[in-house]
C-alpha cells in the first residue's frame, strides 16, 4: 500500500531530479564543446536527449507553479515518462563510465568508484516509494543497497515484508551486478557493444579474473558471463522443481522465488524473500532445494579463475577424445592440469567443507540438528559447513546455535571464499599462505614450497598486508559497534562484524537494532570487506616509482 | 597454619621421595659405568650422594615399616636433614642439566625444557605443605607455578592468603628465574663457575639475547644481569621509602613487599602481594609509588637488546669524552647509535603508550578516573596504558572499566612487549613490522624500508608465521576455555586468553571460576605465550636440509 511519508516521497524524486537536471547539463556542455568533426545526427540526438532531461526535471520543478502534490501525482501517473527518463539516465551514466575511462583513473580507483556509483543509485533507488511497502528511512535504504552491492545479506528490514516486488527485483539486480564484478559487467558490455577492450581495461581485468594472457581475456569474460547464467538457470529450474506449488499463490512467484534464490546462492548473497531465510515453515524441510543452494553456493565461491583453469583443461582433453576419435589422431599430452591458484583454492575450500561439517554434525547434535532425521541432519550439516564461508542464508534458527558452533562459524566467516569468486573474507589462498608460511619458517626452509611450486616473495608479502588489514577492519569495526551500541554482548558483535567483513550476511540477530552509528560503521566494513582493503589502499596511495637506490638489509628480532 | 589435609602432604611427599630416590640410582649407575680415570675422591663422593639419596627414601617409605604418620613427623620434625636432601637434589640437577647438554639437544628444545623443568619444581615446591595457609589443589599449584614462571600473574588463589611466606619467596623466585628466562641464569652461572660458554650455548643465546657477536656474548649477559639487578634494587629502594610505615607489620614486611613488587614490576610478572594489587585500600593513592612500578616495567619490558645498544653507545660517548678530556684527543665519530631493531621496538613502545594513555583518559574519564585528583589521574591513566602491555598490574577496579577500554586493552595485550624482554606477547617489533608491511604493499613498494634499511624477506616471514600462530593460539584457547566454560561471557574469556598468551595477568575476574579443563587449557596458552609459539614449532619439527633444487616461482591470487 501507499502508506508512504509524502515529505519524504518528495524527496527522493527532488534527488533524482537533481540528478536528473545535472546529467542534462553535462551532456549539454560536453556537446556544445565538443569536436564538431562528430558525427551531426548523433550530435542533434545528444542536444536532443539533453534538453529533454532538463525540460523534465524542470517540469517537476516549482518553474511552473509551487505543486509539491502534483508532483506526487506526476510519479504516480506519467510512469512511462519516468521510465523513458531513467533509461536515459542510465544510458548517459553508461556513456559517463567511459568518459572516466579517459581521466586515466587507476583501476582500482575505478573499482572503487564503480561499487560506491552503484551502491548511491541502489539507496536512491530502494528509496523510491515503489520500491517499498511503506516507506523506509533513508540509512536503511542505503544499507540494503550496500548490503545487496557487497553481496553481504545482513537486513535491517525484513526483505520479504518491507519491500515490493519491484523493490526486491532491484535487490537482485543488485546483488547480480555487484557479485559479478561491476568492472566484469560494464567491461562486458563495452566489449559487447564496442567489439574490443580498451588496454586499460585488459589490464585491470587480468588482475581482477586472474588471467594472464591478455589475448585471452575477452573470452575469459564471456565464458564467466556464460557460467553464471548457466549455474543460476540450472539451480533456479531445480529450485523450482523442488518447492511445493502450494507455498506460492501462483507459478510466476514460484519462479521468482526461483530465480531471486538462485541468483542469491550463486553470488553468495544471502537474500531471502522469506522472513526466516530457508528456515521459513514450509521450506525448512526441503532438503533437496537445500542442497541445490548448498552447491549453487560452493560453485559461485570456488572462483572463476579455478572455474576457468578447469575449463580449459576439460576443453583440452575433450578436443583431443574427438580428434583422436575422428582423425585418428595419437594421444597429445595435455599440459599441467591445474595452476598453484585452482589447487590451492581446491583444497583449502575442501578441507575447510569437511571440518566444517564435521564440527557442526558434533556441535549441534543436541541443538540445531535435534529432531531432524538422518537426511536433514546430514544435509543441514552440510549446509551449516557451507552457509559460514560468504553465502550467508541460513536453514537454522541462528540464535538455537551452541557457542562451540558460533565460534567456529567466526574463524569460517573470516577465512571466506575464494578469491575471484563472487565471496567475500580473507579468501581461502591467503589462509593457505598463511599456513604454509608458517609451516616453512618452523621447519627452517628458507623458501615456501608447495605442489612443486615456489611461491614468490611477492604474494607473502601481500597475503601478508591483506590478514593485517583484516584486522584492522574488524578490530576497528567492533570498536566503534560497540561504542554505538554499548548494550550489546561483544559475541554478538564480533559476529555481526566478521559477517559484514566477509559479506557473509549471518548475524545473531542484531542487526536491525543497530543504531545509525553502527548501521553506517557495518555498510563500511561491508564495503572494504567486498572491495578488499587492499585494494582501497593501493587506490589511495601515492605510488612509489621504481626504486633505483637498495638500502642495507637488516633482520629485526621477531620471537 | 598447619591445617593442611595429612593424604595430600603424603602425597607430595611420596612425590619427592621418588624423585629422590629415582635421583640416587641415576647417579649411582652413572658413577659404576663411568669412566675409571675420573678423579677418585670425586666417584666416592658421588656414590656416597647416591646413596643417601636412595637411603633417605628408603628410610620414608614402607622398607621399615608401613607408617604413613611418622613420614608426616619425619616431614615436620627433620627440617635440617631435609633441607640437605633438597640442596643435593638441587645440585644433581644442576649437573644434569650439564648431562642434557651433552644430548646434543637443539637450543630451542633446551629452552622449552628448561621451562617445564621449572614450571615442574615450582608446582612440587608450591604443593608443599609449608608453601601454603591451608593448601591448594595440585591443579592449583600448577597453574600457580606456570603463571610465576611465564611472568604471567593470573591467579586462581589469592597470593596474599592462599601462600605462606615460604610460598611467597618461592613464586618471587619463579618469576625472577623465569623472567630472565632460565637459560640467561644457567648459561650466566655456567659461565661463572666454569668461567667460560660452551659454543652451542652460546650459538643459542646469541638468538635469545639478539647479539650476533659471539665473542661479546659472556660480557653481554654480564650486563644483563647487572642491569637487571641495579633496576630492581633501585625500584625496590623507592618502593620502600613511598609506602606508609603503618601499613605494615614491620621494615622486614615493607622490605618484603618492595622487593617483592620491584622485582614482579621489573619482570613484567604482575603478581602482587595485596589481594586487589595496587588498588588495595591504603595503597590505592600511593601515586609516586605507582609510578616507580610503571617506570620499572618500562624498563624491563623494553627489552635487553635495546639496553644493551644503548650502554654501548653511552660507553663509547663517555669513553670518547673521557679521553678527550684527559688525553685531549679530538672527538670521534660514533658509529650508528641504534640498530633498526632498537628503534623500532622504542618507536612502537611510545606510540602504543601515547595511544593507550589518550585513550584510557577519554574512555575512562567517566569510569575508573572519576573522582580521582589531577594527578591521580595523570598517574592511573599512565599506569593503564603501560599495564596492559605485560605487566598485569592493576591500580583500578577491573571490573569497573568501561567496554572501549577493555576493547582498546585486548589490542595492547596482544601487541605486548618488546623481544627480547621479560614481557610477553606478539611484541612490538612484529607489529610494526606487519604494519610497514602493509604500507609498503600498499604504496607498490617491491622492498620493506625503515629508517635507511631493508627489512630483510627471513624477517617478514618470521612475523607473518609468529602473526598466523597466535592467532592460531588464541583461537584454540578461547574455544576450549568456552567449552569447559560454557556460562562465561566470550569477552571475559578473551580477555583471559589475550591475557594468557601475552603472559599480562589480567583478568576481568573469571581466573578463580574456571574448571580445572579451562586452568590447563590457559596453562598452556601461558607456556605458548612465554616460550613462543614459534620456538616451539622449531624445536618440533624436523629440520629441511639446505634446498640444492629450486622450483619455478608462481604467484598465488590474493585480493
Ligand atoms: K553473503
Ligand atoms: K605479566
């Protein structure tokens, strides 16, 4: 219903016309100074454009008398022209992205920038009275966009109650767009559209997917794009399969109920449209679709690079089956199966499945697993093994859980996905590092060695930064929650902050009574979390030019 | 009194008689398959030692007789002839220890030997009889024993009532030897009556005492020990004279308790006489001597090394000075005065005593600061950013900190002291470390620069594994302690365990409550914290041969 504050209705669309009056502006502007070798008709379609996103934000305006009503009744009404008006929008925001491209922004700044521009339209968006049953406030519009940008999942409304349908579509949308990368996204699309990558963006994107030979990254990306899609169809259609028709009030919400979980698993989202998450009467038994999600969740944090490396190889060795089949042809030995990445990020993400599950199965016989039969105990450890590690949704009642299980699900939280992956955390290779450093320096070797391989000074010293800075975050996030909300037990908030750091999205239940200290302290770990510290750094940084000069070296005394 | 339990003083004087008796046959068949040529008067006296020991158990136990209570009359009635059976005891292990020696041992395993040896005689000595008012557990005495040793002051009885006098010398003695770190006082009293090092002592002590000139090592300990005596007697002389007179029974009492507190502030042990330590009424305001105690853990915790620079520099001025003056030399230029080591660990000590004074004044300012006078205040809020950094004195009520605070005290107590010191925890150096780390990744540095040097990659390696373990540490240990302890809150609990494994000795008061499982687990987390878990980890592990064969170097994905 339309319960909606009206000074606040009249806010949000005075923002977007704002907006709206700026980008008009700009695209005025940059066309009247522009090289007039252009081509005419796009200049006209431009000035075109332009000039009607003015005339429309002033339509809105006080211009053309003082009607803070007709106003409301304008956003009711002419949807199609809002509509028209926000397709525009987008596309010059699109047009925008790539003007950025040429102030020779670092990438990471561009990442950085890309996540915060998609978390403002998100708020902006969420704001929106349609997208809301009735109305939210402003802090809790931009921490569900937050939430949904960094794929984290922590609510401080209930998803299904407070928001529309229109409102949980842009949740999705979000949380697709921000799982997947923006920069993966946009680039795509530019490749799309334009044919070919810029080198800047080949650059960037072959640190962000892992890929090293450049030549190969336009068909990295459509592969990703294409795995994606691929992944949500499968589990969405096996989701759908698996719910009872009468849970839906008819087939196009039990698709979107599909579709909307689906999407969420893959990107490790977290978002439910149900108020208890799979925990909800009617679903908590499915089993089945529990274990759809469960594996949906595995195969979105594994990571594309080990997606990829796995692709090819299989490419490879099917090729040769077929050519040997058809021509005749001799076996062709197929080189290295798996780089140290894909290895390290396979074995490290299994055993951490395994123990997970082992110590949930021990730890919550008599809580969470009381009473449910030896398939449900057996899927629901599983679960409980995978939710901790980024995915976030929730097949329990989180507040039955034993504290043995709670803090296990901390250090699970913390170590997080896999890197490239659609997860957050401190990544599975960082921990493997991390262990295998260790390991090195107690058994006196003077190099980390593993599967055959030497790992290079370089990633120790990074891997390094990135656990330092982890906890730094969430040392200084606990501590500034705490000084917000003094009421709360710090379990609690040590759990709500290791979730928000690794864009987990479980919480103990405390989220929506954070005050708005704590909500905005929460969205910035969430941010840093998704974006990675790391990255944020580098961004704003001054670079150090080659160094020409090598000081002595000195050891300092570390017991 | 003597109201000890007559089963429990014959146990552990059974204890005794066996490790006597065990003692006398170990000598006896040493000396009958011992070389012949060795010195006549020698084998003699050895086997007369022998066999007095083997005697003086036989003479306790059942051989005459089965009379449990004449062993308790024997106990009490032949003190001297005791005393000579526990002085020969003593001595025989002293030169077993020599025997250990000849084992061929690495120095790592030696170290933590030494330890459990003396956490080993400590826990005997303490479950005496005489040790104790009323007596305490064995479990009790263990714990005692391990928290003196690792200069960490967590109790689980009360010092001042639970302990006689006898008890009181025996833990100021286990603090003393343990916080020097037994192998400096063996290796000192080698030396001192051997008059020279054996080469693997010193290889091994050039690690612990950071002095990589072999030939400066017996100089170097001397001044250690030196230094460390000076402190102490200073501190204690100042103690003595800011106490009132009245609060103590006589001189011989106030002496006692000086002492007793100059060398606990000295050796960062935080073990206390007084049931509530500083804050006991009637030396709550006592601020000049408050501050002598913060000035003497300062001392003891900035660690030899950096005393060590810091003679040598002031000699070599002086002794420039000196010459000039009465040789009229021209001046000389000193060389570097401090290594990268002494810097930085006096550059992180200040910071984190700015940081944590600031932060103690602001946060505090409503709690334990309140009502306090101008300087009271400047003094508590001192004492409370150098407490927590190892030492474990308390000059406020614990419990009435505020949670900021207690937040701000886990970072410090896991930061610690410096290397090298009496204190305990991750240590300074390893911090800052990790932090130019991270800057450096951050800023694209491919080098770890400080102060004109290059940290060297042995060196970040070593703080990123000794990072990872104790983190490693405290995580095990909160988790066992809450599973033994499951109604205790997790931050009581973790200020435990940060506690215990930075070897500080705060509490937030859960120490006397904990079950006997969660005493071990917290035992152990002291050892861990005292010894390193890194040492540990050496001393463990088989050792790689130097690598002939090199694999290729690959990166690892870390965002
Ligand atoms: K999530
Ligand atoms: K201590």
């Amino acid at each position: 219903g339309y319960t909606t504050d009206p000074a606040k209705v009249l806010l949000t669309s005075r923002l977007f016309e704002v907006m709206v009056f700026l980008l008009g502006w700009v695209i005025l502007v940059k066309n009247l100074f522009s090289n007039p070798a252009q081509r005419y008709k796009k200049l006209v379609f431009e000035l075109l454009v332009a000039i009607f996103l003015i005339f429309s934000a002033l339509l809105r305006w006080k211009v053309f008398g003082d009607f803070s009503e007709d106003a409301l009744l304008f956003t009711r009404k002419y949807f199609i022209l809002n509509a028209l008006v926000f397709l525009i929008f987008v596309q010059e925001l699109g047009k925008f992205s790539l003007l950025v491209n040429r102030l020779k922004l670092s990438p990471s700044l561009v990442f950085i920038l890309s996540f915060s521009i998609l978390i403002f339209i998100g708020t902006a968006l969420l704001y929106l009275p349609l997208a809301t049953t009735s109305g939210i406030s402003l802090i809790d519009a931009f921490f569900t966009a937050t939430s949904a940008v960094c794929v984290t999942g922590l609510i401080v409304v209930d998803t299904s109650v407070a928001f529309t349908h229109f409102g949980q579509v842009i949740i999705m949308t979000l949380f697709q767009v921000g799982g997947l990368g923006i920069m993966t996204f946009t680039t795509f699309f530019g490749f799309f559209f334009k044919g070919s990558l810029s080198i800047e963006n080949s650059l960037f994107l072959r640190d962000y997917i892992n890929e090293n030979n450049v030549g190969e990254i336009t068909s990295t990306l459509i592969k990703i794009i294409i795995f994606t899609v691929l992944v949500e169809l499968v589990a969405a259609v096996l989701i759908f399969v698996w719910t009872e028709p009468a849970l839906f009030a008819n087939d196009s919400g039990r698709w979107f109920f599909a579709a909307f979980h689906a999407v969420s698993a893959f990107c490790n989202a977290g978002f439910s449209t149900l108020s208890s998450g799979l925990y909800e009467p009617g679903f908590r038994y499915l089993y089945h679709m529990h274990l759809v999600v469960a594996v949906t969740i595995i195969l979105g944090g594994i990571g594309f690079p080990v997606f990829i490396n796995y692709y090819n190889y299989a490419y490879r060795v099917l090729r040769g089956a077929v050519r040997s089949a058809i021509y005749g042809e001799k076996y062709r030995h197929t080189p290295r199966v798996s780089n140290i990445n894909t290895r390290l990020a396979l074995y490290t993400t299994g055993a951490l499945l395994l123990v997970g599950f082992v110590c949930y199965w021990y730890f919550e016989r008599n809580h969470t697993l009381s009473g449910l039969s030896p398939y449900g105990k057996l899927v629901t450890a599983f679960f409980g093994s995978v939710t901790p590690r980024t995915a976030g949704f929730n097949s329990v009642d989180m507040t039955a859980m034993s504290m043995p299980t709670i803090l296990i699900y901390l250090i699970l939280m913390w170590i997080g996905a896999s890197p490239g992956s659609t997860g957050g955390g401190l990544k599975t290779t960082t921990f493997a590092v991390a262990l295998l450093n260790t390991w090195s320096v107690a058994t006196g070797k003077m190099r980390v060695e593993v599967f055959g391989r030497q790992i290079t000074a370089e990633t120790l010293r990074k891997a390094f930064a990135v656990i330092a800075l982890s906890f730094l975050t969430i040392g200084m996030g606990v501590f500034l929650v705490t000084l917000f909300n003094p009421e709360l037990a710090l379990i609690d908030v040590a759990f709500e902050i290791f979730s928000a750091f690794s864009t987990v999205g479980l919480s103990l239940g405390i989220t929506s009574s954070l005050t708005t200290g704590s909500k905005l302290v929460v969205a910035v770990v969430m941010f840093l979390g998704r974006v990675g510290t790391l990255t944020i750094l580098v961004a704003i940084t001054r670079k150090t030019a080659e160094l020409r000069y090598k000081y002595p070296e000195e050891t300092v005394f570390i017991t």
